[in-house]
C-alpha cells in the first residue's frame, strides 16, 4: 500500500513550525510495514489541493491540518468536494462541538458547523481535545484520512488509524523494540552483521537519538518476533535499559525504588542537568532528596571537603576531584548511592592535556566508589548531555551489578 | 519568486529523521520575502526525481540530500541530467577529497569522484565539514539549488545561497528582530492590532516557543524597519530580552559578568533545570559558583535552615517557604544575587488548594527578598521548564531594576 502524506499549512512552508506530525506517522506506519511513498506540504489554496490530488496515484492519502474553525481552514470540506461523495452533518458530533464551546465559555460559531460534515460512508476520529474530529473514507480504492495538525489531537487518532489499516489489509504485524545505552548505532551496526540475516522475517531497525538509540522489531511472526528480540536480548543485554516505552532515568528512578534506595549526585561541567533529569521523572522524589552543583573550586572545598592538594595537584578535572566529590557526597547525605560528574564542556577552557570533552566520573555504592574517564565529541550542549546519559549508565550498570 | 523544497531520503519518509531542513531553509527564504510554495520528500529513486520536476513549476528549486558517496547518493547527477546542461569535474575539489580521505585516514573510492561533478555555469558551494559541495545553477529561468542533508554542512551553504539570492534579485531586504519573554503570543497579537496597520512596509512575525517568542521585522527599507522596531521597543521593551541570536540565559550571565555578580540558586521542583540553564552558558562560571537541589524536606532544613514551622505551618510550596530558600542561600554562599523555586511539577501531589502547576519563586538582591507566585500549564515538563524561565526572567528584571 503506497502511501502520501500531505501536510497543509502555512507554519510549515514558512518554517515556524517544523513538521513532526510527518515523522509520528510515517513512523507507526513502517512499523505496520507499510511504506510512505511521498510526502508533500502545501498552502491552504483550493487550486493546491486540487493540483496535488490530481498529481498523486498512492493508495493511502493521510492529510494533516485545515481542520480548525476559520475560515482559512479548508481541508476537510475541500477533499471531500474532490472525491465527489455524499455528506451528511453528524448531529452527535454538532452537539458534542456544542459542548465543548460552553464548557470553555465561548460562542459557537457558525464557521463551527462545517466541522460535523462527514462523508455518508466514513470512520469518525473523535477529538477529545479540540473541536476537529478526523475522518477516514473509502473511494474507488484510495483511502482517505484527515487528520487535525496539533500533535495530542492527531496522535490518538493515528493510533485508531493503524487499527483500521491492520483490519482492513489482515495485517498480522507484531512489533516491539529496545532501547539502548552505551552503544553507538555503528558498533551495533557492525556487530550486527549477520544478524538480520538470521531472522529474514523479522524487520530490525535502528533509530539514534543523542547517546541512545532503540531497535524497533516487526514480524507479521509472533515467534519469529519472540526468537530474534531474545537472541538480541542475550547479546545486547547489557546495553539493553528498557522497552520503547521507557526513559533511562524513568528506569533508574523505577530500580532506586523497587530497592529502597535513595541517590544524590555532584556536578561540576553539567551543572545541573543530572539533577534535572532524574527530577522529571514524576514519583523521583522517593529515591532523590538533594543534590549540589559545585561549579567553583571553592564550593568544592566547601560542600564535599575536597582536598587543596588535589585541586592543586591534580586539578578539579580528575579522576581524583571526581573520586573525592562522589565519596564527599556519600559522606554528608544519606544517600545509597552517588554519582559525581567534573569534566570540561568547552568550546574554550581546554588543554592538550585536558582537552574539551574530558569528563571524569565518580561513582560510591556499597562504601566502594570507582571512577571513569570518558571523551566526548560535539558541543557544550552536546558534551554535557552525553555526560549525563553515561552517569545515569553508570547508575543502572551498578544498580543492575554490572 | 515562486520556491519548492525537494527533501530526499528515506529516513524522514520512514520517520528516522524529523525534517529540520526545511523548516531552516524556509525560515531563511521567508525573512528575505521569498516564499515556500510547496515542499516535497521523496525517495531516492531516479524516476521519483523525474516525476516530481516534471510536475512542479516553481522558480527556484531546492534539494536537499543524496549527495554523499555511496551508489544511492544520485541527487547530483540526477538533477545534473534532468536539466540537460554541461557539465565537468573540477579538479581543485576532487583535491580537496582527496585530501579530506587522506585527513580521515580512509582511502578514496571511485564513487567520490561524481561529487566533484558540476554544471558548467554554476557556483560551487563550499563544505568544510564533509566530502559533499552544494551548487546553485541557472537554467532556463529556473534557479536550482542542491544541499548536502548534514544541517551543519547544510546551514553554511544556505546563508550563500541567501546572499545569491538578495544579489540576483536585487532584494534589499533588511530583516532583524527581537526575543520576548514573560508575555505570550495571543495577548501580543490582541496588543499589536492596529501596530501592524501603521507599518504597512515592514513585515513583523511572531514565532512562538516554550515560555518565550521571538518577532522577526523584514523590510525593503532600513529606515521604516528601525521605525517600527523603536516604537515596538517602547512598547515592549519590559519583554525584550535580546536580539535574535541571543539567549535568556546568555543574556543574564552576560548582565551578571558586567556587573561582576555572583548568582546562586536553589530548586525544587525544577530538580537543577535552573542550574542548568545557566550552566550551559559557556563563560558561566565567573558568575556561577555553586547550586543546590533541595528536594526534601529534609534538605531543606539542612542546607538552609528553613524553620520546620514554616515546612509544617504553610509547607514546602508556599511564598514563605521560597522566601526562607532565596535568604537561607544567599545567608550561605557569597551570591550576589539568589533565586529559590519550589512547586508542584505533577502530575501527581496536586491539592485543590495546591494544585499541580503552582510554583513559588524568591529571588534575593540588595538585601531584600521578593516572592513570586504563578500557575504554569503543561505538563511535568512544561511546567518545570516554563517554571526555569519565570525564574530566568525575574534575574533579569531585576538586573536591570525593573
């Protein structure tokens, strides 16, 4: 089933937006196996619409935007002119567009009624959030779907719209997936040779984010799905944090919990972002009660007792600051565990030594605390978020016994 | 100047990569009043080139992608073809390849040489950080335009093509803007009716982002744009921030270094959002010495001495708790300037009283303590981020003692 997308709106063609809603369905899509053949993004013109319906010959046309109550807002009225199909007002949704402008206080307009048209043969995608229900509809072969642009509006109805698609081809897909840290996609990549070759019914694909990267499995083979992600599993396991659904620091608040343990970490070259980012799991106040940025040698000496010998000696960027920080940390918290991080996130403040991107790390658990030394390329953004993706490895690894 | 955006490659059709591209050079085009008529992605394939210049007729083409070096990297030669013109190697860039392999330490494949092949008329557009020039060629009045897909090896050659096109079609454009914060773009579109009707000459747009908003001024002349750029400054300047290449961040730091003042903070529910921030300002650490989390209760007795009474009496998200933060910080570090935060990030813990999203500031300077009170919208993330800016924001207000 050849598929095109085609996004309507001025935001995009301007670049004040950038098109996500491409890369969510384009996305579900591959993972039902069905190929995105073409995408387009057009103004809200009639004579555009009509020059891009004309030209195309896909199988499965998925408009996103127009939906809304202006009048600029063309989309759904204008493809359904095209197709020439009969139309109705849904009276269930006119009442519920109703309500939902006296629940927000505001008049319904009239503008508002064109938003309960609908093809006489057609699935209606609810819109929870807003007033712009989606629509799917069958002519002559080529199905139909409009969507609404705002993300959290079109994304439970893609959900509904793979359903349909699974029904209507009998497609008989699986699919899961991993996510990975500590890896990168051409290691793995490498190490994969051969790999795929051994599950010739299952697809493997790689998607890299910044420090992490997740294998999205799909099999229309519930056992060949099964078999490929074990023997993934057994070779991967280590770097393997968790499901699709999962974040590495949701993982490592999950493991904190589940053993009654509290963490609490130092930062030097991050400043912060650590702290941030086991902070935004939600519940990540049972395992984190404090945690301190000492970005000056001074607040080093001051909060952690870090020694002038080893500011002086061997500087605040080592193995030793790092050792200090995190058995300094341990010492005047209660914490199970705690991380330190000291490292130089540049562009300037480097040495043929010590240049930027050397990130030092220490670790205590158990009384024990061991160190790394690590290089990381990119910018400071890029340097301090890698920084912060290996501590929390470094968390899980320890938390896991690894 | 009618544009089309031609994006190739497979991995935004498949949902790997979000297409920033165009988004970028949209943005470009539009500030120098050239518009984006219509964007298209399509697959790497000869006959989908084909198929899409056969059908489209705007007056400046634009690809992007496909121009590396292995077999499925044919947009050069494939473009090259369709149009029918002359072309050639050129041998300073085969060089500049060659060496480029030589720096890397891999050896150069044949297949590199079609990336030194060009049109005979054309501008060769230089890459400094991979093997893959762009170009821009005129034909039949057609200008088309090839990018490398890599953003940094893409953005450099757009800011060429920007001044080709400003030289070509004689566009004396002159385009500058400013960064708002604390304000939102619907009250400032209800604000700015009537401000848009009195500067017909210059085209002033908003671009919305988390917690901030930028305005873009274009204009065909210097003087009607520094006309309205001085009565939107008087208007707003409590919003303005900086200009278009500056950040919050960077713009307090570079206020606190002028006025050789130290800035700590305290956080809550923000977790080290703030710090971080700040922290990611390369030249911070003159103005930022040290921070903590205080995500207890208990580290917040601890570190600061907030009296348990004010913990038990009013809690720990409440105007008294955030004033004892900002004084508690500022009585133990040498900051010239404090700043606490604490709130209900969500999106659990909410009361009706305390509802998720209320979030508490304080902020210490001259000896005195101002607390803040807002309700943030969002979720967890939002919250904490919008709750970072606020915070962000009352520094620079107060900086400039207002």
């Amino acid at each position: 089933m050849k598929t095109a997308i085609i996004t309507v709106g001025k935001e995009v063609l301007t670049g004040k937006t950038i098109n996500t809603n491409l890369t969510s369905i384009a996305s579900k899509l591959n993972q039902i196996g069905i190929d995105v053949n073409r995408s387009f993004v057009i103004d809200d013109k009639v004579e555009e619409y009509y020059e891009i319906l004309d030209f195309i010959n896909e199988d499965l046309v998925i408009f996103t935007g127009g939906l809304g109550p202006t009048i600029d807002d063309i989309t759904r009225e204008t493809v359904i002119k095209y197709f020439g199909v009969d139309t109705y007002i849904n009276n269930e949704i006119l009442a519920g567009i109703k309500t939902y402008f006296d629940h927000i206080g505001l008049e319904m307009k009239d503008t508002n009624n064109k938003q309960a048209l609908f093809p006489k043969k057609s699935i209606i995608l609810e819109n929870k959030l807003g007033t712009a229900p989606g629509v799917i509809f069958e002519n002559n072969g080529t199905t139909i779907v409009i969507f609404p642009e705002p993300p959290p509006e079109m994304l439970p109805m893609l959900d509904k719209l793979i359903e349909y698609l699974k029904e209507r081809l009998d497609i008989k897909l699986f699919s899961r997936g991993f996510r990975l840290v500590g890896t990168g996609e051409s290691t793995m990549e490498k190490s994969l040779t051969g790999f795929y070759d051994l599950h010739p019914n299952v697809n493997i694909a790689p998607y890299a984010g910044i420090g992490e990267i997740k294998y999205i499995f799909t099999s229309n083979s519930e056992d060949d799905l099964d078999k490929a992600m074990e023997e993934f599993y057994a070779k991967y396991s280590g770097f393997i944090y968790g499901n699709l659904d999962d974040t590495l620091e949701g993982v490592i608040v999950g493991l904190l919990a589940k053993n009654k343990m509290i963490i609490s970490v130092v930062e030097s070259c991050t400043g912060g972002m650590l702290a941030s980012s086991i902070t935004n799991v939600s519940g990540s106040s049972s395992v984190f009660h404090e945690s301190i940025v000492t970005y000056s040698n001074e607040a080093k000496t001051k909060y952690l007792d870090i020694s002038l010998d080893t500011l002086n000696t061997y500087g605040a960027v080592s193995s030793k600051c790092a050792l200090e920080m995190s058995k300094g940390l341990s010492n005047k918290t209660n914490a199970d565990i705690t991380v330190s991080i000291t490292g130089i996130a540049g562009p300037t403040g480097g040495t043929p030594k010590k240049p930027v991107g050397l990130v030092y790390f220490g670790v205590t658990f158990n009384g024990e605390t061991i160190t790394h030394k690590k290089m990381f390329n990119g910018n400071r953004y890029m340097i301090r978020k890698r920084a912060t993706i290996f501590a929390l490895n470094l968390v899980r690894k320890q938390l896991n016994g690894k």
